[in-house]
C-alpha cells in the first residue's frame, strides 16, 4: 500500500474534488477500513489462497466467488500495467513503455523463485520509501510556505468531485488484499492474516494523511491539481531542487514495490480460479523447487508485460479501481453472512462497506464505469457459458 499510489493518487483527486481533497482521503479510508475488518474476518475462517474468490464462493455461491475473482485479476493486471508506467515515467519518461515492460519482467523473475525473497525485498523498498516521505513532508513544511487556509474547504469541493477522489485514493490503499491471498503461505494464518491487515492499513493511512496535508498545505488544490509529479513539485517549490532526484528516485522505488506485491497477489488468484477449473488447469501447477504457481506467475507476468508496452495510464488506473471495489462489494456481502460463532464483524462494517463500495464505483469517470461492467459483464458471460457447456 506504501508504494506507487502516494506519488501518484493525490494530482487526480485534488482535480477532482478540489480543497475536498482531505474528505475524500477520509471517506477512502473510512471504506477502506469496512473492508479490511471484513477481509480479515473471512481470512481468519478460510485462510486459503484466493482472497475474496474463495470467500464469494463458499459464501455466497459459485458466482459470486468467480465474480469477485475475475474483477481481481482483471483490475489488479490493469493495475499492474499503471503502475509499471509510473516506474518508466520517472525512471525515462522518453522510453516509458520500454522502461515498464524491463521491470515487469524483472520482478516476475523475482516472485519466480519463491515468496521469501519477495518480501526480504519488499520491506527494504517500503524502509526507502518511508524516508523519502519524511523527507518530502520536513523539506516542504520546513523550507516551504505552508499555509492552514489552503486545507480550508471551500465551494468547489462538490459532493460528486469528493466521492470521486476518494474512489481515486481507494486505489492506494487496497493492498490489503495481497495478505488475504497468501493465505496458504503464512505460519498461523487464522492469527495472523487478521491482525496482519488492519495493522497495515492503520499504518498506511496515517502516511497518506501526513503527506497530503504538506503537499496541500504548500502547493494548494490547484496546484496538487495540475502537478504530474506532486512530491516532486512540492519539494521544488520548497526551494529545495537537490531533493527532487532522489524523490523521483523514490517514487520509482516506490511503483516497483506495489508492481512486486500486485504481481504476486493476481498470480495467487488466478492459480486459485484455475485450480477450481474456471481457468485452464495447466495454469495451478506448483514449481517443485519453489512451492510457487509458476505458470500462474509466468501468465500474468506475460499479460501485464504485453499492457505495460501499450496501454495508457490513467485509463488502466480508472478501470482497475472500478474492478477492485467491485471486488470488495462482495467481500463485505459474504461478511455479512458470517455467523457469531465464526467470529463475524458488527453489522454495520459490512453495510458501510457494501455501500461505500458501489458509491465510489460508480462515481468514477463514467469511461471507466462502461469499461469496467462491459469487462465484468464478458466474465459473467464466460462463465454462464462454461456452465451450460458442463451441463
């Protein structure tokens, strides 16, 4: 979660929402966090891998499960692509796509042989992004002209720009997910994977709020807005030009953490979705030296390989998180059916949850709406047609 979306997340949302850019950040994490506690819960009583593919299935039937799973790897792939983009702009913005496709490649190699050095790698990216940031928020608040009345809200924060942004910002904080995923490749996962995730996302919230408060507080919503780079900018603005660098060399430091871990958590759904048949079985094979879904990694390594060298950023951005909180609908609806004696979350969580789901959905741009239910829609159409033809 502490990766790609903090360099990236805050320029579209405060063109979004304007000086609401704080409320969306608040509503993200307030949905945010009514998916987690729910995640967590499923995790705890189906530690397998898959995520909400499996909780869908055994909650709310065979559907539902393969829904929330084709809205994972669909959105999560397209993610992958964005993200890999974002590595090539700051990296060589001249060769880009060239630049995304070398690091796909490169961190697929990396999951290729095993999910321990995924996350030795994993926590020394986090560790450099973490000083970046705090580098970011000490230069622009201290060598900057912070002021309090650009966090004011004022009227052009409409109550649509803010459900939008916090749909944009959601986009940073659904990592969460990934634990879930890896329910078979943890020690204790019925302890773990519960605390696992609310920890996580506590942590990363308190990260986001610091930096957009600094970056708001020195560039203003019109200036957030219109920065293709916003740490960057703000630092720049700070008067500290010797800094930018080394915050570009974060920020790519940055998507190739959030690229490692999505990569890692798509191949874990698709191995799952295969490996019950609703995709080609070849693809749930296990590497005997490894113990991981190597031709479930190669697959997706392959796809987001092929998007990263075409595709277009904002669009990829847009679409995954469409398809994610689709995802995470279904995740709080098969919470919901948790009985007490399964330890299930007060009742509420899910409601807000649910509800918050679709709302930012559908308040996207309306491009990605019709992108997201067309590619859904195919899923659902596939799988009716799977089913007949077994029939």
């Amino acid at each position: 979660m502490i990766g790609a979306g903090i360099f990236s997340a805050l320029a579209p949302a405060a063109a979004a929402a304007g000086t609401g850019l704080l409320i969306g950040l608040a509503v993200a994490a307030v949905v945010a966090y009514c998916n987690a506690t729910s995640s967590a819960r499923l995790a705890a009583r189906y530690p397998a891998s898959g995520g909400t593919y499996v909780y869908g299935r055994e909650r709310l039937g065979e559907f539902w499960g393969y829904l929330a799973g084709w809205g994972f790897v669909v959105g999560k792939i397209a993610s992958c692509a964005a993200i890999a983009l974002t590595v090539g702009a700051y990296v060589w913005p001249s060769q880009a796509h060239a630049v995304a496709v070398l690091a796909v490649l490169a961190l697929t190699a990396i999951n290729y042989v095993g999910i321990q050095k995924s996350a030795w790698v994993t926590r020394a990216i986090v560790a450099v992004v973490l000083i970046i940031l705090v580098l970011v928020v000490v230069a622009v608040l201290g060598w900057g002209d912070p002021q309090a009345a650009r966090l004011d809200v004022r009227a052009d924060a409409t109550a649509g720009g803010v459900l939008q942004a916090a749909g944009l910002l959601f986009f940073a904080f659904a990592g969460y997910a990934r634990i879930a995923t890896l329910g078979e490749e943890v020690r204790d996962p019925a302890r773990t994977i519960p605390r696992a995730i609310p920890l996580a996302l506590g942590i990363t919230l308190v990260v986001y709020a610091v930096v957009a408060v600094a970056t708001l507080a020195v560039l203003g919503a019109q200036g957030l807005a219109s920065a293709t780079a916003p740490l960057s900018d703000a630092v720049r603005q700070a008067g500290l030009g010797w800094l930018e660098p080394i915050v570009r060399a974060g920020a790519a430091v940055a998507a190739l953490g959030s690229l490692l871990a999505l990569i890692l958590g798509v191949s874990r759904t698709t191995f799952a979705m295969a490996r019950d048949g609703h995709l080609p079985r070849t693809i749930a094979a296990v590497h005997e030296r490894f113990g991981v879904p190597h031709h479930a990694e190669l697959l997706v390594g392959a796809v987001v390989a092929v998007l990263a060298g075409t595709a277009d950023l904002r669009s990829a951005i847009g679409f995954s998180s469409f398809a994610v909180l689709v995802y995470y609908s279904i995740a709080n609806a098969s919470a919901w059916t948790l009985t007490t004696a399964e330890n299930r979350p007060p009742r509420i969580i899910p409601i807000v949850g649910l509800a918050g789901c679709l709302t930012l959905a559908f308040a996207l741009p309306v491009t990605s709406i019709i992108t997201g239910a067309a590619v859904l829609a195919l899923g659902a159409a596939a799988f009716a047609i799977r089913r007949f033809l077994r029939r």
